[in-house]
C-alpha cells in the first residue's frame, strides 16, 4: 500500500474552505480539490464541478458538504454523491489522510 502523496498542510486550507491540487501532482485526470470542513476533517474531490466547469475548491464547506460556486449544486464531502441540483452525477472522491499537521492523497483509492 502507498504512503500516499504529501500535497499540503493542514494549515495551507482554511477551514471552511478548499484548495485545488494540480494534476500534474496527483497523476489524475482532474485537479482535485482538498476540502476542510468546519470541524478540520480533510476530504478529497475531483475539482471540477460535474454540472459546469468550475472549481469545487473555490465552493462552500459545511456540515460535511460543498457547493459548487457557480450554479450551487451542492456534493457530500465523504461520498461525493450530489445533494443538490442542478449537477445530476457525483463528483470522485479520493482517499486523504492528515498526519501530524500534514495532508496525504490517495489519488483513485475510495475513502
């Protein structure tokens, strides 16, 4: 098993927030979008919203979800299932891990 890629610190996210993490880093074929929620847990989406080509990174997090800024659909951090139209399919969570202040993705592994 991989020790997976060091792409942060838990400090570089604001909480409530998100920063998006280049694919040329993480070897996928979206960005993806490290997400800290209100309560400091770290999640890991593909960046790009499935509705519109905007960045999940630059959403709203809260209670274990973020909206798109553009149109607000809105997607579980945990799952990346849509919670709220008018995106219709679900964003691709990856696997992230915080250890001792810094943050580890598991590009293409399931949380």
């Amino acid at each position: 098993m991989s020790d997976g890629i060091r792409v942060a610190s838990l400090d570089d996210i604001p909480q409530g927030e998100g920063i998006a993490i280049d694919k040329a880093i993480t070897g996928t074929e979206d960005d993806i979008a490290l997400l800290r929620d209100t309560d400091d847990t770290v999640y890991a989406l593909n960046d790009t919203c499935t509705h519109e080509t905007a960045s999940l990174a630059q959403g709203w997090v809260e209670e274990g979800f973020v909206e798109c800024p553009l149109h607000s659909s809105k997607f579980c951090l945990r799952s990346g299932e849509v919670q709220g139209l008018p995106a219709t399919r679900n964003a691709c969570p990856h696997r992230v891990e915080v250890r001792d202040g810094e943050v580890y993705l598991f590009p293409g592994e399931a949380p």
